[in-house]
C-alpha cells in the first residue's frame, strides 16, 4: 500500500495483505546508479526485492523497490494519490531533489532526510515583513 506521509512530501510503500502498489519498473540500472537511489531514499526506506507484472506484457519480472522501513509509523496515512500529491507537493518536491543533487555532488554531502528537513524548516518558516 501507498501512504502519504505527515509532514513529508514524499509517499512510503509498505506491504500490506491484498494491496498492489502501481509503479513504474526501471530497466538497466547500474550499480552506481543504484547506490545514489539508495542515498536518496536514505535511512527511512530499505531496499527489497518484489515481483512485478508488467502491464504491456503481462510477464513477472523481479526488481527493487524501496519500503518504508517503519511499518507502524504514526505518521502514516490514507491512500497517497499522483495526481492529488502534485498540484500541492510537485515543485517542493523537485526543490528537495535539486537540493539533494546539489549536496551529492558537493565534497561533504549530507543524508537525503537531513537535506529535506533543512530544506522543510526553510520552507515553514513565516515570510519576512
């Protein structure tokens, strides 16, 4: 199932009895490139393996994706929809990004979480008069 998460402008998979979560699947990763989604993910996501159907082709393929890793976190909830989330969370969500781009790239990178929370206190604090 697909939580959106309080205060967070990302959404956390976890498994849950007799739910799909709807996904793109990612061809030819390298392991380079898999490293730097597992920084992005962090410390709140693990990575695992699951089986995916393919809708255009119905084959079953097995790929990663990233769990939250709390599973009874309080800060779970409803049911996180795309087209809901991106009116409301689109544009801060690519500042998160770019700012995590930036900070990977920089000689003392920090953790995904930490780059967001910096960024989430900045973008919560009241506009200056």
């Amino acid at each position: 199932h697909r939580f959106s998460v309080k205060e967070r402008v990302y959404p956390a998979i976890v498994p849950v009895q007799d739910k799909k979560v709807t996904g793109k699947v990612l061809f030819g990763i390298t392991d380079p490139e898999l490293d730097i989604l597992d920084a992005f993910e962090d410390v709140e996501y693990e990575r695992n393996i699951v089986h995916a159907s393919l809708i255009d082709t119905c084959d079953e393929v097995e790929t990663y994706t990233y769990v939250w890793k709390e599973k009874n976190d309080p800060h779970l909830y409803g049911n996180w929809d795309f087209e809901e989330w991106k009116p409301v969370h689109m544009n801060d969500f690519l500042k998160m990004t770019t700012g995590f781009m930036e900070e990977i790239e920089g000689p003392e990178s920090k953790p995904r979480v930490e780059t967001y929370e910096t960024f989430y206190q900045q973008s919560e604090k009241p506009p200056m008069p």
